[in-house]
C-alpha cells in the first residue's frame, strides 16, 4: 500500500487522539489511504491500525474490499494459517478463505466495534460501514470474535486492563487469563506463558470459529460480525459412531482376541471345560434381539486370581418366581426387606436431560425489531435473514422469526434479530439504516426469549407463550428409564447385583487392592424397555466382573470399570460367545444393552469408557464428592439437581458434588441411565469401602 504522497504539502491535521510515533522518515508525513481520509498508523500495541482524521457519520460505507478467495483445501493443504496471511483471512463461504484486500486486512479488533462488515459472496467483496458515528482520531475497529477468548492473540484491552489493575495495586496472580495478558518484556518467563496461551486460544478457537465457518455466507449478503479470522486446524477425534453399522467380520477369533485387546490388558482364557458345559446346556443364541433369549443358562464358574476376576462369572442369585405370584404379578416374600431386599434407587440425571423437564425454563436475551405497521414486516424480516442468516446462529437454531401477538386491540409484530452480546444497539440501528430507511424508524429493543426449543407439550405450550419455538420431542434418554416402572422383581435383581459388586469390592480390599469393583451383565428379558423402539438387546447370558488393580498391577489405568471392559471384550473373542454372536471385529468391547454394577461413582475416564462401549444403564453404590463421572451437584453450575427421588432422598445426594453428568450430555454421541443405590449399606462395608476423596475412582 503505497502512503507516499508526493507532494511535499503537510496532510490533513491529524488529531492529537492519533498516536504520536508516525513514521515520518523518508516519506514525510502519513498520507490518507482512502478517500475518507484514513490514516495506516502504528498502534503501541495491536500493530499497524486504521485512523480518522475526521468525523465520520453513522452508516457511512468506509470501503467495499474485494477478497481473493482460497478453497478449504487449498488454504489447508498449503498451510496458510500458519503462514502471515493466517492473521487475514475472513472465513467464506463453503469453508473457504478470503484474504481481504485494502482496508480489509487492515482493521484491527474491539470488542466494541465502530466498524461493521458484510460478506457479499456474489461480488466477492467485504463492506465495512460505521456501525455509530465515529470521532476524528479515532480508531476503525472491527469485532473478530464476540467472545475474546476465541481470538488467537491478547487483545490489547486485556493487556491494558491488567496493566491497569498492577498499578492499582492489586493483586492479579489469582487472575491467570488476566496477567496473561500483561506482557512485561523482560520478563521471559510471563511472555513465555503467553505464547502458551495464545497457541491454546488458537487451538480452543477451532472448533468455535469452526462453527462460525460453517455458517459464513449462506446467503447472498452475510451479515455478521463474530469470527473472521483463519482458525488453526485441528484434527477431529475419531469417536466410533453410534448410528454406524457394525465393521466387517474378523477371520477368525484367535485372531481378534489378539488385536482386540492388548495381551498385557486381557484375562486368562476361559477353562475349556466351562466350554464344553455350556455347549452340552445349551448356547445363547446368535444374533440377540428381542425375545430371542435362550433361557439355558450356561453352568460356568468364575476364575479368580489375586490380580483380577476374569471369564464369565455365576449370574445373580436372584429368582423371578420368588418375586411373582401365580398370575405374574408382584409379589412380596415373607420376610423380605425394604432397601435390603429390594431396590431403592436415586435416579441421576445428566445435563442433557434437564431439557426433557417441565421446568425448563431458561431465557436469553436477544435483539427485537417491535413494530405494529405491516408494512415493515417484509423488510424486517429480510433485515433479520441478514443480521441472523439461517443455520448461521446455533444460539437461535430453536427459535421462530416472528412473533405476532394481540395486545390492547394492537397486532404487534416482533422480528427476533440475534443474542445481544453479538451487537450493540448502536451497530445495529446504523445497519438498519444502511439496510433500507423504513427501517430508520424503528429501534431494536432487548427481549427475554427461551434458551431452548420445546421438548414435552407442556414446554411447548409454557415456551410459546413467551416467544414460539420449534418442538422437537426425540427423548434425550429413553422414556423408560422411570424407577416407577421398575417392577419388584427388577428392584430385587438390582438389590442382589448391589449386593454381589459389594462383595467383590471387600474381596479387593482383602487382596490389598483400591476397593473399586464393577459387575457387568445382559439383564433378563423381561427386563428389557418395553416401548423403547432404540433398544438393542444384549448378548444374552454375557457376565464379567472386576476390581481395581492398579495396585498389583503398579499401572495407573487399571480401573475397576477398564479391567471390566477389558474382560467382556475377552469374553466375546472365545467361546461361546465368540462363536455364536456375530463377529464384530474391533467392536468387541461393546457392553450394548448391558447392565454395570459399580460399587463406586466412576472416574470421567471410566464414564466415558462406559459411554464408548455403550452401556445401557449403571447402579452404584457410593458417590464421589469431586470428579466423578455422574453426579452434578445441585450447586453446580452445569446447573440442576441430579435426581429425582424423594425429597429425602435427594439430600442423600452430595449438593456440593462436582461430577460432570457424562452419561447424559447433549454433546457427547451416547446416553446411558444411571442410577445410584440408596437401600441399606451396612456400616462396616461402608467403612471398610471408604476411599480417599483425592483418588480419582
Ligand atoms: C488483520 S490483522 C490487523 C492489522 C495488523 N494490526 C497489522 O499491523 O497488519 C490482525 C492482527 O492484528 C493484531 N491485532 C488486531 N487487533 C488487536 C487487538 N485488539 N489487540 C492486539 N492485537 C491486535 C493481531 O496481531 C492480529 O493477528
């Protein structure tokens, strides 16, 4: 960008507010860069900026850049991001980059911005128009993310506000993001930091910026003012898909056993004699589905050795006659007791299951256009398209357009435009402005709208009557999952389970091991959701269970939950049920329909181990007051209190807990029940299984 002037003429006065450092070597003078008389000056800490040396008004178009436009593969495959131009590039439409030419590369970032941009995909260009009026000697910013921490460097108001609070005196070291922030030149350790927080800001803007990519220019005028710049790459995790189909068969299932598990994780084969009982008993039948259970039940024997419980373990002592008259109905025994005998179980909800409640009834506020002239509606709308383009605002996806209400005899019609903290009122009446005139007329004002769509009927009819949202009624978890309709033969079977996993853990203790012990196996049929269209049955007659071994195994990943896992997955690659469920290879560890029995709340590796082999419900015995898996304390701010039992029995569950509901949360690809036994414990187990609250479980 050529700023010589030729002339030897002093420029246009530049203001005092301009920084003073203006190079004015062998060029003289800055020159104006664009006819509105814009200055390229130094800024002391954000680089080269855009300067006014005059007043411009609300609206004013400052420039029309063109862009030169990178496919998504060209700009990755060359690497560009980590070149110069990764601080340039606007993300475009398709996923592609445009590198703005002009003032467009110029405009450095605030997150109260006087500049706002439009894509227009069709001419490829970028329109910056004053979003307020602008004072001489002011800066020209731009906003490149609307949350700073999805930038990729320190905003200079964040340096200046540390600043700011050192000189203050206060005290910033409790403050990480904030002295982050201070850059001390001679200080290398604190730049050092920085440069580490910047490359993680870099990495954790991805997969926002990301998003925002995939939201550019989906109309022909994109209207937007979050996230511009090149984000980094990052390789996504290759999670196993749920809704994949099962990979292809293994050749044979020595072989699988090999690779399936590393040797070092895996159990002893099963006894060969316990083979050939069960293929005299009959064998479980091939693929499981619904109804297909082989009653027989295989007459195996567990193996123990002092590490780790391994092959296929004696089902529950637990009879379904016991618990049922002549009818099939319910049946109590004599002498059976409450909480003992049978179930009492806290049900623990995860995140994602807040939304199925009645009481949701979070708001956020947005920016409206209010107005009772039909005649606006048609551009209000079109104004909105811009400001809010379709798929473009995650925040808004579950949220209609318009709102048409009758109010004192008034048809008042209100256009949603997007979350407040994406514009100011002053950006958005200048856009409004810049848009059409009618517009000119009207202000946007700020309105209380649900944060999420409807769920239930109830939410429907509760959240319309305060904005309309789309309904969309897929249950989170399944429908089934209501202790209520457990029926007393279950609460029995899952009492008898607690009371197994429990006995497995004191036998840990007495081999000098933490603990922790898991139980896993494929419930009875009758057991199985009855209207859960989902469900996938287990393989009939599968059990293994565990106990934690890091202690024998001096190996910190030894887990109750992993070693479990790790024994079913065993148990799949030899007989029988190698032979008689279909192959699946690498999908061996797969616990689908399965029923875990823990003694304790499980670690976040562990839950998500669980989540991984698809587990369809968890029972345990203790909970973890910090960094467990499951349960959310209701002062948390995940935000919900995690049960629905009794009253009582919600004050069973730590308050203060500090879990993270990976069993049922939104963003994760697999839900599963969990629910946490609250009958009797006896209190010397209970002693006995008491773990130090630092050991991650
Ligand atoms: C598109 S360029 C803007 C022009 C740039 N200042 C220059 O001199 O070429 C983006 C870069 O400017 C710097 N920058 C922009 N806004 C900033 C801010 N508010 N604080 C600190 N640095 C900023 C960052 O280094 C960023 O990577």
């Amino acid at each position: 960008m050529n700023t010589h002037n030729a002339s030897d003429d002093p420029p246009p006065g530049i203001p005092a507010t301009i920084p003073t450092t203006i190079p004015s070597s062998e060029y003289g003078p800055p020159q104006p860069i664009n006819p509105l008389s814009l200055h390229l000056l130094p800024h002391p800490q954000r680089g080269n900026g855009v300067f006014t040396d005059r007043a411009i008004p609300a609206g004013t178009v400052i420039e029309e850049s063109p862009v030169l436009l990178f496919s998504k593969e060209e700009w990755e495959e060359k690497g560009l991001d980590d070149t110069v131009l990764g601080s340039y590039g606007f993300c475009w439409s398709g996923g592609g980059m445009g590198l703005g030419l002009g003032l467009a590369s110029l405009f450095n970032h605030s997150p109260k911005p006087n500049v706002n941009y439009i894509r227009s995909p069709q001419s490829r260009t970028i329109k910056f128009l004053a979003s307020r009026s602008i004072s001489p000697g002011e800066e020209l910013c731009i906003c490149y993310a609307a949350d700073q921490s999805k930038l990729w460097f320190v905003p200079a108001d964040e340096r200046e506000f540390a600043a700011r609070k050192e000189e203050n005196g206060e005290d910033s070291e409790d403050d990480e993001e904030r002295i982050m922030g201070l850059e001390v030149e001679e200080d290398k350790e604190v730049e050092r930091k920085r440069k580490e927080r910047e490359s993680r800001k870099a990495a954790a803007s991805t997969s926002s910026i990301r998003t925002a990519g995939s939201l550019q220019a989906t109309s022909d005028s994109d209207l937007v003012s979050p996230p511009i710049q090149a984000p980094r790459p990052v390789r996504a995790p290759s999670f196993p898909s749920l809704t994949s189909s099962p990979p292809a068969s293994r050749p044979s299932s020595a072989n699988n056993a090999a690779h399936a598990i590393p040797t070092n994780a895996l159990p002893a084969p099963l006894h060969s004699s316990a083979h050939k009982a069960l293929s005299r008993r009959g064998t479980p039948t091939s693929s499981p589905s619904r109804g297909s259970v082989s009653r027989h039940e295989p007459d195996v024997s567990s193996r123990s050795s002092s590490k780790q419980r391994a092959g296929l373990v004696p089902d529950l002592k637990w009879s379904d006659d016991e618990w049922k008259d002549a009818k099939g109905r319910d049946k109590m025994p004599d002498g059976k007791v409450e909480g003992v005998d049978y179930g009492e179980t806290i049900r623990i909800k995860g995140p994602a299951e807040s939304e199925n409640d009645g009481e949701d009834k979070d708001l956020i506020q947005v920016w409206i256009l209010e107005f009772t002239d039909p005649k606006l509606t048609k551009t209000a709308l079109n104004f909105s398209k811009e400001v809010w383009p379709n798929d473009v605002n995650e925040r808004l996806r579950h949220l209609k357009r318009v709102c048409r209400r009758k109010e004192n005899d008034l048809e008042i019609c209100r256009i949603a435009l997007c979350p407040i903290d994406e514009h100011s009122s002053e950006s958005l009446s200048a856009l409004m402005v810049a848009f059409s005139p009618d517009l000119g007329t009207l202000s946007p004002k700020t309105w209380s709208v649900p944060a999420t769509g409807a769920r239930t009927q109830e939410q429907l009819k509760y959240k319309h009557h305060i904005w309309p949202v789309s309904f969309s009624p897929a249950p989170i978890v399944p429908s089934s999952s209501s202790e209520a309709g457990w029926s007393l033969t279950k609460k029995a079977w899952v009492a008898s389970g607690v009371k197994r996993v429990l006995e497995l853990a004191l036998e840990a203790k007495r081999n000098g091991e933490v603990p922790v012990a898991t139980f896993c196996i494929s419930p009875p049929d009758a057991f199985w959701p009855k209207s859960d269209g989902g469900f996938i049955a287990p393989t009939p007659n599968l059990r293994a269970s565990s106990h934690d071994t890091r202690n024998s195994e001096s190996h910190p990943l030894r887990h109750a939950v992993l070693n479990c896992v790790a024994n079913i997955a065993h148990l799949r690659t030899v007989p029988p049920f190698a032979d008689t469920t279909p192959a699946r290879n690498g999908a061996d560890y797969l616990l689908t329909g399965m029923c875990l029995f823990l003694s304790h709340e499980p670690c976040v590796m562990c839950s998500m181990a669980l989540l991984h082999s698809r587990v369809k419900e968890v029972i345990y015995v203790f909970g973890q007051r910090r960094g467990g898996g499951f349960e959310i304390g209701s002062g948390d701010s995940v935000g919900f209190a995690a049960n629905q039992g009794s009253e009582e029995a919600s004050h069973e569950l730590s308050p203060d807990a500090k879990g993270f509901g990976i069993h049922a949360r939104r963003d994760l690809n697999h839900r599963y029940e969990v629910w946490r036994w609250d009958g009797h414990v006896d209190e010397a187990v209970r002693a006995e299984l008491e773990i130090d609250e630092d050991l991650q479980l």
